[in-house]
C-alpha cells in the first residue's frame, strides 16, 4: 500500500489526504455535538427541545475546521487534476452535499444561540439554565461570527465542488453531440453564421462567343483563258487525234547515210 502511495501523482494524493481530514473533521464534529449536549449537568432530564437548544448554545463551531481544512484541500486537488482513479466526480458531489449539511448546521447554531441570548434561560423549574447577561453576549457573537465565516467558506467550496461534478457528468454526454455538429458542418470547412436565408445568386453577364476562326478562302476559278493559250490548246488536241500523228509513229527511221569503210583485200 505504501509503494502504491508513492506511484500517486501530486494531485491524487493531496485529495486523499484531503478526504482523510475531511472524514476526521466529521468524527470530531460529532463528537462536539455529543460533548455539548453533556456539558450541562442534569441535562438528560429535560425536554427534547430543551436539550437540543442547550446543545447548539453549548456547541463551538471551532470543532469543525478540520473537516474546511479538508474541503478545501480536496478542493485544491481537483482543480489540480486529480482523478482517484475515476472517482473524482463522486467525491466532489458527496464533499459538496456535506458542505451543505454543515451550512444547515451553522444556521442551527446561530437559530438556538439567538433563541437563548434573547429569553436568557433554558428549560424549566429546577433543571432551568440560565447564563449571565455578559455570556450570553460574547457566546451569541462567537456563535454568530463563527457561523458566518464558515459558512461562507462551505457554501464558496461547496459550490465550486458541485459545479465540477455537474461539468463531469455532463462531458460525456456532450461529446457525442460535438461529434454529431462536426459530421453535420459542410465539407468544405464553411461556416453558417446565422439563420437567415442566403441571398439569391446574381446572373452573370452572357459572355460572347469566341471569334471563330476564318474560314478558308474558297478556290478561285481559274483564270480566264487569252485567246492564244486557247488556240495553243486546240491545236495540241487536234494534233493528238489527227491521222498524222498516227502515221508519224507507225514510220520507220531513215535509214543512216553513213558508209561503210572499204575493206582491204589481200
């Protein structure tokens, strides 16, 4: 146990100190209500109420700074981090109802400290009580000082030990819903401010066409024919189909003019 005490980060171990003043505070606080109720002799023959009026008169609210000094270092500790193993939350709401508790207590003390300064007696015939007028004033001051001190303390600590728990119990349940608003956000990362509707989008201005390419220029006729080039011409097709011509191919070549050299004989 002592070495799992030594692995404890800072914070867990100040709350478990801290729990362990807060639990002592507890103890001795009963054990003044119990020593109060008994500091007057004879006591246990009067009434209840009687008993219960001389008991928070008796009481000294001083019994209970163990268990402050322990809500605040509990207090201390879970603002550092402190997890008790996941029993954080738990801790922070039963400290935080028994701070209250104790707020109740303090306004008790300083009801029945009012109720006898003011009548300046307790109960009745022989096993009446009655504190001189100088004691009833400094003990209703001690009381009523005492209680408002403390229980500004309690109500500032409880609070704060309370709202963490409410933030604790209510993390889980807020992030599924934080991963629900993230799947629903648009994909593109834009951002809707506000609810109203969005403005129609305005027309863009038509763009004209691009400029096409010129067309090809078409073939030109051919230029007109002079009168020589057309006689030329009638004169190449008459030749071509003319008996002439066929009689001209179909001529032998002249014979060569050339002689023969002498040949010599023996």
């Amino acid at each position: 146990m002592i070495e799992r005490a030594r692995q404890l980060p800072f914070p867990d171990a100040l709350a478990v100190a801290a729990l362990g003043l807060t639990a002592a505070g507890l103890i001795v606080t009963g054990d003044g209500l119990v020593a109060a109720a008994r500091a007057t002799p004879g006591s246990s023959g009067m009434a209840w109420t009687d008993r219960l009026l001389l008991g928070l008169w008796s009481f000294r609210l001083e019994h209970t700074l163990w268990f402050t000094l322990g809500l605040l270092l509990l207090w201390a500790a879970l603002a550092l981090g402190a997890h008790l193993e996941g029993r954080a939350a738990e801790a922070a709401r039963i400290a935080s109802g028994v701070a209250i508790g104790y707020v109740l207590l303090a306004a008790a003390v300083v009801l029945g400290s009012t109720v006898v300064a003011v009548s300046g007696s307790v109960g009745s015939g022989i096993l009446q009580v009655r504190p001189s007028g100088d004691a009833r004033i400094f003990t209703w001051l001690l009381q009523a000082s005492s209680a408002a001190a403390l229980s500004a303390t309690w109500l500032i600590a409880g609070w704060r030990l309370g709202e963490r728990f409410v933030l604790a119990e209510a993390a889980p349940a807020a992030e599924p819903a934080v991963l629900a608003e993230d799947a629903a956000a648009p994909a593109d990362g834009l951002e809707v401010l506000s609810d109203l509707p969005l403005p129609k989008p305005v027309p863009l201005p038509e763009r004209p066409p691009p400029p096409q390419p010129p067309a090809l220029a078409e073939a030109q006729p051919p230029p007109a024919e002079t009168p020589a080039a057309r006689a030329r011409r009638v004169f190449q097709e008459r030749l071509a189909y003319s008996p002439r011509r066929a009689i001209c191919w179909t001529r032998s070549p002249a014979p060569s003019t050339t002689a023969a050299p002498p040949t010599s004989t023996t």
